[in-house]
C-alpha cells in the first residue's frame, strides 16, 4: 500500500529539499512538488565536507560521477590538525574507508543534486506563509507570499533551522547561540606560496585557544574547482552581533584579529581571503555568521486528526540541526530523505501516524548523538580546555569517536528494522552491500 498516490510537498530547497527529491525517485514517490522561497537555486559559504555514510546514498542515486567531477579526489587523510601558532602537525584522522569524504562547492552540490529532478516539481519564489487543513476537499493548503496556493497530503519542511513549518507545528523554542561566529571564504591555491598551496591540499584544522580555523580542499584542476574553502571559528560575544538574519558580512581584517600571531599558512591564509574579497563584488567582505543550534525536540511530526493518510513532518535543518564540527548537517539531512522516503513507498499499511512513528524512532536516537557529539568535538576542535591548545590532543582517539557515524548503512537499518512493516524487506540490500 504505502503512500506513494500522496501528494507530498517539499518545503525549501536547500540541501536537504533537493536531497529528499533525489530519495523520492529513488524510491518511487512520483507525486512531489518542491517550493523554495528564493527566485533561484543557490548555496551559499564555504563548501561542504560530504561524508562515506552520506556519499554511499548520493552513489545510489546515480550521482557519483558528477559530484566526483566537481569535488576533491581522495585527498591524503580525513582531516589533519595542526598546532595554530607554529604550524607543528598534531597528528591525523585517517579515512573512513570507500567512498571516502568529498569535499565541494555547495553550490556545486546543489547543481548535482538537481540535475535528474524533473524541473516540472521545482518551484523558486514561493515562500511559504501558511498551512491550513481543507476539510472540505480533505487536503493541505499551502499559502506562498506570491499570493498563490498550493494543495497538498503530505508536507515535509525542509526549510531549515529557522523553519517556519517547525513553528506551524507549535514548536516555540529559540535557537541557542554556539558561543562563535563563523567566518567563511575562500583561497585561490595560486594565491598561496608552494609550501602553504601543498599544505592545503587536504583538510585541516589550525587548533586555537577557543578558535580554529578550517580549511576544506574544495574541487579539483581537472573541473577548475580546485580551491580552498577557509572556516574560521572564532569565540566571540553575541552582543557584538547586530544582524537580524544571523549571516552577515565583515571586513577579512575582523578574522585577521583574531589570528595575529598564528602559523605563516594562516597568515596567508588571510591574505588569500583579503585577494579574492577583493577581487569579488562585496571589495573585501567575507561571509560572518552567528552559529546557532537547536536543542533536539521530541517529536518530529504531526499527523491531520481523523485522517490516516495526511500528516506534516520535518526534515533536515529543521528537525535536528546540529554544529558542524562532525561535518554532519547535510549528511544527516541526506540520510533522513532516504530513510523517509524509503518508508513512504514501501509502508504495507495506510496509518501515517504509524510511518511517522517508525521513521522517527529510526532517525532521532542517531541525530540527537550526533547532535551532542557534534557539541563536544567543537570543544576539541577549538581547544575549549583550561591548558588551551595542549598537544595531549589525541586525533586517533576523535577517529574512534567518529567511526559509529561514517560506518552506518541507514537503508539496512530501515530494513532490518521495518521487516515487520515492509512486504519483502528482509530481501532488500542496504547501500554498502549493495554497492560491494
Ligand atoms: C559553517 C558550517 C559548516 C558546515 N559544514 C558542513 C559539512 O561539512 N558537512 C555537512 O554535512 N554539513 C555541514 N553543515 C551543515 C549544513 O550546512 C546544514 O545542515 C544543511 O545545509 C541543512 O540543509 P537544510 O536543507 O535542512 O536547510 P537549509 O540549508 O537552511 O535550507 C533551507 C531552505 O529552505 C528555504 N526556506 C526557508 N524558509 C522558507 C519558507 N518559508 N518557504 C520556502 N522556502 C523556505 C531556504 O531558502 C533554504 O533554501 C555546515 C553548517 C555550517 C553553518
């Protein structure tokens, strides 16, 4: 039975919208609509670290070819960290296995993600302004700013931390302040000297005193997407922070103040930042952010009373935001799509409320972990510990921590639990196997 004759809208078009339209075709949810608010497809920041647990999900839609085309090519480790006033190598996390982690553009993931969703279900400049049940023609009406409408069963935000699906939803909590500012840009390799080009030529991150600064090793020459993507973290107070949107933008001096006095590879770090800022149209300016989070809530769904087949459920951003310190927020979104939509199709009954149920008690005991680990491995990263940046910093011991998230194959997991829900479950493969 299952609900794929449900009309299902998607709720934004970030990375977890377009990663949920990739999982309905996957999965054979023929019937979907996405509405982004924005007049055009676009991602902002600094580019995405996209790791094994996600990367064996994008493989199966098809995708791995294209991503590889714009993405970075088996750098040498997983993340390298180094000592932030002398450059001096802590140590490194090695790989997870096959399919090691990707790093690229956002934008360009996002270009990957919707080249083989039909353009018939992407609608841009249709910012959500209300839900109300018809009980009428028994079905969602959705209410864009445009003034137009939109019938739907099924709605899914995927309209991120500050959604206002989550809010329709009753959900009154505040986002909570990280305590650091994010500063994002990126660096030309041939803005950098030799030494400091080969340095960034993987992941890594300069560990400070309540700040570090990461660099991902974003594309490759064969596309001309080789650049590095810089994320400064640095502790600062809120009081200081006068935007309302969160995301701003400030002078690459404000980040240099923060790492007078680091490595020489940060300083010319810095000065690529200042190059391209310069050569950009915001003369140099560089993207700051207030890093927010939610707490977890304790449910994500809520189903249309007396009817078994309608309901609205969040997806992504807006159900469990996290830190990015595990590079896990996209990764967990994309998971979630092919987890949802997996449920969806396949469901043997028509109760809704059960699938919601099932999919929930699947998803939240691993976003909620990843939610506090993501917490904790900031503090690591950033040296949040009275000695400050002391070497009895432990990369394989990070290594350890983090296995449970890359090694997960969340398709077996549906399977092997769902075995009572879906007809044949017990024959499907989950991802991993299915691609050995
Ligand atoms: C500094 C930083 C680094 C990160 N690095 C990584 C990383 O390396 N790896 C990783 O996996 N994750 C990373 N993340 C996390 C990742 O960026 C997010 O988890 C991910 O983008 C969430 O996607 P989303 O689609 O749920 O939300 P968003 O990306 O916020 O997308 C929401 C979309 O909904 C649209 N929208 C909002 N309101 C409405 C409305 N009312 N009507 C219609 N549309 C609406 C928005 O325009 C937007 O397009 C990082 C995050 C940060 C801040």
């Amino acid at each position: 039975m299952g609900f794929g004759n449900k009309r299902i809208a998607l709720i934004g078009g970030g990375l977890g919208g377009i990663s949920f339209a990739n999982a309905a075709l996957y999965a054979g949810l023929e019937n979907i609509q996405l509405y982004e608010q924005a007049p055009e497809f676009t991602e902002v920041g600094a580019g995405v670290n996209i790791t094994k647990n996600a990367n064996v999900i994008l493989d199966a839609y098809g995708l791995k070819d294209a991503m590889r085309w714009k993405s970075s090519h088996e750098p040498p480790c997983y993340m390298e960290y180094r000592n932030f006033k002398t450059g001096e190598v802590f140590g490194q996390i090695d790989e997870f296995g096959n399919p090691s982690s990707r790093q690229i553009h956002r934008a360009h993931l996002l270009e990957v993600m919707k080249e083989r969703v039909p353009q018939s279900t992407l609608n841009t400049g249709k910012r959500l302004t209300g839900i109300e049940w018809d009980a009428a023609s028994k079905e969602y009406s959705i209410s864009f700013q445009d003034g137009t409408v939109a019938a739907a069963d099924i709605i899914i935000g995927c309209d991120g931390i500050k959604s206002a699906v989550r809010a329709h939803l009753g959900f009154a909590d505040h986002p909570n302040y990280s305590g650091q500012m994010i500063y994002r840009g990126y660096v030309e390799y041939s803005d950098l000297s030799p030494v400091a080009a080969k340095e960034l030529r993987k992941t890594v991150v300069y560990r400070g005193k309540q700040r570090h600064i990461l660099t991902l090793p974003i594309g490759n020459e064969e596309s001309k997407t080789a650049r590095v993507g810089v994320i400064g973290f640095m502790t600062e107070p809120l009081e200081d922070w006068v935007s309302e949107s969160w995301m701003a933008k400030a002078p690459v001096d404000k980040l240099a103040e923060h790492v007078e006095g680091w490595a020489p590879t940060v300083q010319e770090i810095i000065e690529g930042l200042r190059l391209n800022a310069e050569r950009g149209p915001d003369k140099g300016l560089i993207l700051k952010q207030a890093l927010y989070v939610r707490d977890p809530i304790p449910k994500w769904y809520q189903v249309q009373k007396g009817e078994v087949g309608s309901g609205i459920i969040l997806l992504g951003d807006s159900a469990h935001s996290t830190l990015p310190h595990q590079g896990q927020g996209t990764c967990m979104a994309i998971e979630s799509g092919v987890a949802l939509a997996t449920i969806l199709k396949n469901w043997e009954g028509d109760n809704l409320e059960d699938a919601f149920a099932f999919y929930q008690s699947i998803r939240k005991p691993r976003t909620d972990k990843v939610t506090k680990t993501s917490a904790e491995a900031g503090k690591l990263a950033s040296a949040d510990v009275p000695e400050g940046t002391s070497q009895d910093f432990n990369p394989e011991a990070l290594r350890e921590r983090m296995k449970w998230i890359m090694n997960y194959d969340v398709l077996k997991d549906v399977y092997e639990k769902g075995a009572d829900f879906f007809e044949g479950s017990e024959k499907r493969e989950g991802l991993i196997q299915a691609q050995l």
